[in-house]
C-alpha cells in the first residue's frame, strides 16, 4: 500500500467513526429531549414557579461553563440586580445558595492564574480573622442552623474574593460598569412604575413572597427588580457614587448621566438614609480625587455644575417623594421604631457580654432578651447593631476593619468608582436590616469588595473605563 493509499483509508475510518458518534448523539438527544419536555410540562402544570426556577438554574449552571470567565463576576451582578431573589415565592434554600454564590463558585473553579495585584496584610489578616471570629462564635450560638447558612453566605459572598486575591483589572472594570449600566436602566424603569404607581413586572409576585412586599408607606415608593425599597435605594445610591467617580475620572457624558439618573432613582425609593448618605460619599469621592491629582485640576467647572444640577434635581424631586413622606406618621413611627433598635440591641448585646449570640441570630437573640410584646415586634434596623448583637465586640470590629481597609485599599489602587460605590453600600446597610435580611444581597458587598482589589480599574491615559466593555 501506498503512502496515499494509507492515509485516505485513515481519514475514511475517522470520518465513519465521528458519523457513527453523530449518529450516537443524535439518537441519545431524540430520546432525551422529549423526557425533558414531559418532565417540564407536568411540572409546569403542577407546580410552575418552582419547575421553571429549576429548569432556568440548570440551563443557567450550563451557560456558566460556556461564557468567559472573566465575565463571570458582572454576570454575578447581574443576577443580583434582576432576580430579587429574596422578595419572590421561593423556597428558602435559594435565600442561602443564591444564584450569585453559584456564580462565585464557577467563577473560582474556571478562574487561571492571572496577573492579580497581591492583596494588602491589613485586608487579607482581617479577611481571616472575621472568619475564625464566625466560626467561633458559631460554636457557641443560639441557632446552629441558623449560624451555620449566614457564615456560609458571609463566606462564600463577601470573604471568597479576597481570600483568592481578588479580581483582575477587567474584571473591577466590568463590575463597576455593569453596576452604573443596570442600575441606570432600573432607574429609567422606577420612574416607570413610579408614574403608573404599579411594578409591571415582579408586583403580583412580591405579593406572594413568604414576606409580602406590599404598598403600605404614605408615599409609593418603586420595587423595580431589586425587591424592597431599601434594596432599590443600596444600589441606586451605589451606582450614583460609582458613576459621578467615574465622571471625575474620565469626563464621559454618559457617565454624568447614568448619575443624574440614579440620584433620581434614589429619591423614587423613598430612602432618607441613602438620600442623607449619598453627599456625605460625594464628598469622599472629591476630596480623594482632588488629593490623587499630580497635575493641574481641570474640568472643575463642569463637576460644580453638575453638583448644582443635582441640587436642582433633588429639590425638584424631594417634596413629591421623601419630602413628603417625611411629614406623615408612617415615616415618624419608623424613626421612632430605629432609635427603639437601639436602645434593644445595645441591652441585649450587653446581656450576652458582648461577646454575641452567634451570625445571623440577632433578631432570635433579641425576642429571646426583650421584657415587653412592643420590643419582640421590633426588627433590628440597622446591618451593624446586628452584627453587634450577634457576633459581638470582636466580630463588630473586625469587619469595620475589613471594611475600612478594602476602601482605604481601592483609593490607593486608583479605583476610585469602585471605592465609591463600597463605601456607599457599606453607609447604606446601616440604615436597614441588610446584614441578616438580605442574604442574596452579600454578594454586593463581595463584588465590590473585590473590584476595590482590583489594580488600577480606571486609567484615564487610555481610556479604558468605558461601557465597551460590555460589549
């Protein structure tokens, strides 16, 4: 045989085997397929919400193996933001394994060895040590099961990005943009529903959650797709320092608008906490970008007009919206409610030593100390009381310190939107209870977190921080 000869019958047997592996496939898919369909149509027809968010998590869980990897985290956020997974007709296990979770450990399985700045001692010792912290006083809690969900979560979503050295610089890039890209469309669509005073989308459903999400406030205030209006006003208020931060860094117009937009939304979600907090962030933002400047300061003229727009904007928006909430009783007994939280927590954490009740206990923890009915009908308000009464003194300062030390990182890396954006998320949970009650939502403060690790997410000699990185 010749050499020719020899390789065409090789080529003809590899040609027949990849026909007979089709051929394979083929029969195996034609069997499948319709398994499936039935299987999903009886579901369907039996128990439909449960049947579709199991079939979506599969065929999601497949597109997760398919994407970039790098594109994992803003995928992340992107879940986080359209899926209000705490505010639907769920069952309680996706509260614990949030889709974001999932994401996070997809994310860590497909990740390479890649150019990551190292992660600052300060930041990584603190990281460790709010570990031991949780797992300590999960020994001594209250609530096994309970401690045992919350640390996983605390864990997964907030610790994980630091302990694998956070995101590359792509990766805090596409965060920090997708935050201002999907919280400027959710604005556009709050002031949608704010006009029809009705969600179109997820309202029927917030209805049936195990913990209705109902209109009862003086004022509407929007859901969008971020569930209660508390989460609405985190995000917003994020994305609006995130997105001002960006405007400073690159003069982009899109950038100035994705703020004014946001600021609005922030105002729509009746928040007078984030309302309160965003200037305090906006301060933050000048004052450091101002101190990080090495040349002359340009374009000054342009942020102090966009300053007395906003305030032009806020006090068109404030009567019709916080303004007026602020004068009715509803808004009254709900300040009135957050100062009792205190004076509970602060009583009850003192009863435990201050050594805490175990993570995600606070509430049980404080019914279990409280000495009248109006006391056990109170829910711990503020993200850091909670973590005050739960894992007491030492957990308390520990994530201060983690906290503290991630901004104080993202400002020296020069990612200042994504510094921003954590700094208003972590002024913004000590409004309401987010900590323990929005276990979906830690992923937030991990995506950020973990862009504020990121080296250098903005550099203004190239350009690089524009929405094209979503494309």
């Amino acid at each position: 045989m010749t050499r020719s000869s020899v390789i065409s019958s090789a080529a003809d047997i590899i040609e027949r085997h990849r026909a007979n592996l089709l051929d394979r496939q083929l029969a195996v898919t034609a069997i499948i397929l319709p398994v499936v369909a039935v299987l999903v149509g009886v579901g369907i027809a039996t128990h439909p919400i449960p049947t579709l968010a199991i079939f979506l998590g599969l065929f999601g869980l497949g597109v997760l193996f398919v994407v970039p990897p790098d594109t994992l985290p803003l995928l992340a956020m992107c879940v986080f933001c359209l899926i209000p997974v705490n505010d639907l007709p769920l069952p309680s296990v996706f509260r614990a394994m949030s889709p974001g979770v999932i994401i996070f450990a997809v994310w860590l399985l497909r990740r390479t060895r890649r150019q990551v700045v190292p992660v600052p001692r300060l930041t990584k010792y603190s990281a460790y040590f709010v570990f031991l912290c949780l797992l300590t006083t999960t020994i001594f809690t209250i609530s096994l099961s309970r401690s045992l969900v919350w640390t996983f979560a605390f864990t997964a979503s907030v610790l994980l990005p630091i302990f694998v050295g956070g995101f590359t610089a792509k990766e805090g890039r596409l965060i920090v943009v997708g935050l201002i890209a999907l919280a400027t469309c959710l604005s556009c669509f709050a002031i949608a529903e704010y006009m029809l005073r009705n969600n179109p989308l997820f309202g029927h459903l917030y209805a049936e959650a195990p913990y209705p999400l109902l209109q009862h406030w003086s004022t509407y205030r929007v859901t969008t797709t971020l569930g209660h209006p508390l989460n609405n006003a985190l995000v917003f208020a994020a994305a609006a320092a995130a997105a001002f931060a960006a405007y400073l860094e690159t003069k982009l117009t899109r950038f100035l608008l994705a703020f004014m937009l946001t600021l609005i939304g922030v105002f729509l979600s009746g928040s007078r906490g984030a309302l309160e907090l965003t200037p305090i962030v906006i301060v933050v933002v000048m004052v450091s970008y101002i101190r990080a400047r090495k040349g002359p300061l340009r374009g000054l003229g342009r942020v102090v007009v966009l300053i007395a727009a906003s305030v032009v904007v806020a006090g068109a928006l404030y009567a019709q919206t916080i303004g007026a909430r602020a004068e009715s009783g509803e808004a009254r007994s709900s300040t009135n409610a957050r100062y009792e939280d205190i004076r509970v927590g602060m009583a009850r954490a003192e009863q435990l030593h201050f050594l805490g009740s175990g993570p995600g206990t606070s509430n049980s923890a404080k019914n279990e100390g409280v000495e009248t009915i109006g006391d056990s009908r109170l829910v711990i308000e503020n993200s850091y009381i909670q973590l005050f009464v739960s894992i007491g003194i030492p957990g308390l300062t520990l994530v201060l310190l983690l906290f503290g030390s991630l901004v104080r990182d993202g400002l020296k890396r020069r990612a200042l939107p994504a510094a921003a954006a954590f700094l208003s998320t972590i002024l913004v949970i000590a409004t309401y209870n987010f900590a323990e009650g929005v276990r979906p939502g830690l992923i937030l403060l991990g995506l950020l977190g973990g862009a504020c690790l990121a080296s250098s997410t903005v550099d203004s000699s190239v350009n690089q921080f524009t929405t094209r990185d979503l494309v």
